[in-house]
C-alpha cells in the first residue's frame, strides 16, 4: 500500500513540468525600479531623459537651503528637477536680465547693470520699470544728465513704492502681461480694419490661412504682392492654391519669384 502511495507520488512528480528559474532583476539607478537584465537597458534610454530629483532627508534644512536663492535660481532648479517650489515665482524670471541677480530689464533684454552705456534708458524706465512719465519728470531734475543715478533712485523708488523687491517684479510683470493683452487687441483691430479695406479675395484668402502681419505697413506690402500675384496667375488662367507654400512665401515675404509659382501651379 504505501509502495502504491510512493510510485503515484513519484508518477504525479514526473508529470510536473519543471519549475523556472526566478529572473535576476536589476534596480534603475535613476528611478530605483527594478526590471530584468533584458529590459533594464531599453528602460535607461527613457528613464534619462527624466528630470534628476535631489533627495533631503530633513525638509527643514531643505527649505532653509532655497531660502537663500532669488526667484530666476528657483526657476532654474525647478526646471532641473522637475520639483515645484512655492515661492518660486517663474512667470517674474521673464522679466528680469540673464545676469539673474532678480534685476529687471531696462533696455535690449538687459538690467541698469548690464546695459551701461545705452541711450535713451530712461524712457526705457518708464515701460521696464513700472514708472508713469509724472513720476519719472519728478526724478529727472535731481540727477540732470546722470542716467545710471537716475535709474538707480528709480529703482529705490520703485521698491518702497511696493514694499519689496519681489513685489516690483510682481507689479512689473502684471503690466508686462497687461501690455501684451493690449497688444494683441491692438494687432486685432489693425487687421481687421485693414481686411475691410482690402479686396475682398485678399481678405478671405488671408481669413483661410489665419495669417498676422506684424504692422500695418507690412500689411499694405502683403496686399500688393497679392494683388501682382493674383493678375499674373489670372493672365494665365489659374488659381491661387490656399496650400501652396510658394505662394505664401511671395505673399508674405516676397522671397519667391512669380515665374517659379507659375511653373510649380501648372
């Protein structure tokens, strides 16, 4: 009986198909997760691309670290890490120089310090600084011809008015996005006025494609390049094609020559 027992045991053994070795897994080392030897490889391709994510153990001193750095720092860092810091402010980092010492820009993308030597900076002042043209004429007599000790009682100005540094920028940058929004309303309103003028086939054709010229200048030298354009292809009985990279090019730039459209539509 027990003979019995062991041989259906030992029968039941055979039939079981063999058991698999485990796989030997290894861990990301930028991620920390882990995959076979197979597949760790074509996981690192991705996983390098991925932010790299600075570890604190104590969050205190972590938060005691950022607080030694100026908004554009904490914008960079963000941006490496791929982590969100709450006082940082990365809207503020557009309006400031690329010296990023947290100075606002005054003339050709630079801050007072960076742009020494320029004309005209304290007109500039007015727009970059969040200053009114009244408040700019109330410095001006104190400093004559002394441009940089005008920008900077300006500046000192500017920081007692909004109570910190960091709320200038803030101001600034609320009058950057508002000059923006006027802007675009503006550029709305040119176009369309000029569309109303226009022949009505430049107006639906520039409707079609959604184009924005930058002026209204630009504006005129586009339609009369349509209008060229437009008798050359009716001289020859065809059509203006919407799609047609040549002609937008012409159109809008004036880079092509007609002889080559027509050849290409044709």
């Amino acid at each position: 009986m027990v003979k019995h027992k062991l041989d259906a045991i030992s029968k039941e053994e055979q039939d079981m198909p063999p058991s698999k070795a485990a796989k030997i897994t290894v861990a990301c080392e930028y991620c920390n997760k882990k995959f076979t030897t197979r597949g760790i490889s074509r996981h690192q391709r991705g996983c390098k691309k991925t932010p790299y994510r600075f570890y604190f153990v104590n969050e205190v001193i972590h938060e005691e670290i950022l607080s030694f750095l100026g908004n554009q720092a904490l914008t960079k860092l963000q941006m490496i890490t791929g982590d969100r810091y709450r006082q940082c402010e990365a809207k503020l980092a557009k309006v400031c120089c690329k010296c990023e010492n947290d100075n606002p820009i005054i003339s050709e993308g630079l801050c007072r310090h960076c742009a020494r030597g320029f004309s005209s900076l304290d007109y500039d002042a007015v727009e970059h600084y969040g200053l009114t043209y009244k408040e700019l004429n109330w410095l001006k007599p104190k400093f004559r011809d002394d441009q940089q000790n005008l920008l900077v009682s300006a500046e000192e100005y500017m920081i007692h008015l909004c109570g910190s540094k960091i709320e200038w920028l803030r101001h600034i940058s609320k009058l950057d996005i508002q000059r923006n929004k006027e802007r675009k309303i503006r550029k709305v309103r040119e176009r369309n006025l000029f569309l109303r003028r226009a022949r009505p086939d430049f107006a639906a054709y520039i409707r079609e494609i959604n184009f924005q010229a930058p002026d209204k200048f630009s504006w005129q030298r586009c339609h009369q390049r349509f209008v060229r354009l437009k008798a050359r292809l009716d001289r020859g009985c065809l059509s203006l094609l919407v799609n047609s990279t040549l002609c937008k090019d012409y159109i809008f730039c004036g880079t092509e020559d007609i002889d080559v459209i027509l050849d290409s539509i044709k």
